[in-house]
C-alpha cells in the first residue's frame, strides 16, 4: 500500500519511525509546510517524492491513504480534501476545532465508505487499556481521577523547540487527549463537564491555563490542569485513585501506589498505526472511527461553552 504523509514536524517524525518499520506499506509522497523542512525530510527518510500542495501529493500514482501530521487548524479541511479523492485517512487529534468540523467529517466518512481514523493514542496505550480492563471487569472502583498537562510553549514551537507557523491550543488539542480516555473509560457521553481558563496570552491569543472538572453517574470526579506556561519539560501523568488501589501512570509506565511498575503489554504509536493499516486491508471500520470519537468532540463542544460562560 502506497502512503502519503502530511506533514513534517514532530508528530509527522513519529509516524514516519513508525511507518518505515511496516512491510505491507510504502510512503511514497510528503506533503510539507516549508520548503527547506520538507526537502530535508524527504531526503532522510527516504520519500521519493515531495510538495507543498497536498492535493498534488495525493495524485501521485498509486497512494490510497493519508496519515495528517499537519496543524491542527486544517486537520478537517485536509481529511475532506482525501476522503472527497478517494482516499483513506488517518488524521492526528483533534480532527476538527469545533463540533461541526467534526460533524461534517463524519458525514462524509459515511457517505464515502473510506476508513476514517482519529489518533487517539490513549486507546492504544497499554498502561490506559490495563486501566480501562480494570474498570471493566470490576476490578477498580474509582473515587477521583487526577489528570495534568504541563509545557512551556510561550513561543510557538513543536515539541523539539522548532518554530510553528501556527498556534497550538489547550483544550481541543492537548486536553482533546484526556477527555476521549473518560469518554472511552466510563462511556458516558452526557458526562457532566465543566471547564474554566486563565487570562490569554497578550501576542498568542489563546488561554495559557484551562481546569477541567468532570463527574460520572456513579459520582467519581475527574480533575484535569492544563497549563502552556509551566517551567520545565513536557509532563502529563493520570492518577486513579480507586476503592481497591492506586494506580499512575506516567512516562509510558503504570504504577501501583507500593510504587511497584505494573506489567502491562504492546500499545502505542506502532499499535494505533498498524490499526489503520489493518482497517484498511481488511475493510472495516478502526477503533477510533470519527463516528467512533464525535462524542468526544461533543464534550469538548460543552466544556468550550462552559469556559466562555454561556
């Protein structure tokens, strides 16, 4: 199968190591944002082919799918664009920055039978899923769920400090992550959601502080602190603190509260692209379907209302 890859910043070098260690697969055409970046990119991995024009990247011959690393202001526009070409696609979160983005997308999934996926990488991470079976089985009854996510990202950079050309977001990308594990976790699409947002940045212009609360039906609480102006590395961690147990996970890893390391299986970036890979040979909808994840974007929908006060 022929690929295109949109995109070469720094989710788009993930997918690429990923990529390259798949034999049923070739990417054959990157679609980039600045020249000089995309040539280079093309050169060191090996892309026989390479525009700043995604829709030329899509006709070169042969290339039936698209993986999206692009901003995240053009994710929907650009999965139409493929989807519309024939083309299937799996596109990194969100898959739109509003709820009709999202909805538009889905409608056109359906309409055109392609394999439609989101990265929700959450739902292919080993230590999530442990919890997530946990949960399931009536091993864990949880009480509170702490959740965060710090950077600092008062320039916009990408995780390895390169200059973006446009603005990342706290909520409909970085928390876009947890609120499609509760989701997934509890099932509960109506979950009660609330969220608030410190002051924007004066040359940014987007809240550089958000809180999210959440409770289910059952009554566990969800606290969730999003920050870009935190000094010191990237962190984001889960605490379940459970009526049996508690449990962390952080860096990869799940821990018990004996700060003993829980063995848990395969997951990750390798999992989630191999699944949309395996969709598509096999022709049937992946995992994290749009239709799949619109509940998410349907939360989010609320907690924007619920921090503009309306």
């Amino acid at each position: 199968m022929k690929i295109c890859l949109a995109g070469e910043g720094a989710m788009g070098f993930n997918h690429i190591k990923v990529l390259k260690q798949f034999d049923d697969i070739e990417v054959v055409t990157l679609a980039g944002g600045v020249e000089a970046d995309a040539a280079t990119f093309a050169a060191e991995w090996d892309i026989p082919h390479y525009s700043l024009d995604l829709e030329t990247c899509l006709n070169q011959p042969g290339v039936e799918a698209v993986v999206l690393t692009t901003p995240n202001q053009v994710h929907a526009a650009q999965a139409e664009l493929a989807l519309s070409m024939g083309k299937h696609v799996l596109v990194e979160i969100p898959m739109g920055l509003n709820l009709a983005e999202a909805q538009r997308l889905v409608e056109l999934e359906k309409k055109t039978g392609l394999v439609c996926m989101v990265c929700h990488t959450n739902r292919y991470s080993a230590p999530h899923r442990e919890i997530v079976r946990r949960v399931q089985a009536g091993e864990l009854h949880l009480h509170h769920i702490v959740q965060q996510t710090y950077f600092y990202r008062r320039e916009n950079t990408n995780m390895f400090g390169k200059p973006r050309s446009w603005t990342d977001e706290l909520l409909w990308h970085q928390a876009c992550h947890m609120v499609d594990f509760m989701y997934w976790l509890f099932d509960e699409p109506g979950i009660d959601a609330w969220a608030q947002r410190g002051p924007d940045h004066a040359r940014l212009g987007i809240p550089m502080d958000i809180t999210i609360g959440m409770r289910t039906q059952a009554g566990c609480l969800i606290s969730s602190a999003n920050s870009f102006n935190n000094h010191g590395p990237i962190n984001s961690n889960y605490r379940f603190i459970g009526e049996e147990s508690t449990f962390l996970i952080e860096k990869g890893k799940l821990i018990d509260h004996e700060a003993n390391e829980i063995p848990v299986g395969p997951g990750g970036l390798d999992v989630q692209d191999r699944e949309f890979i395996d969709a598509i040979h096999a022709g049937r909808s992946p995992m994290t379907s749009c239709k799949t994840c619109l509940p998410t974007m349907a939360i989010l929908d609320r907690l924007q209302r619920s921090m503009d006060g309306q």
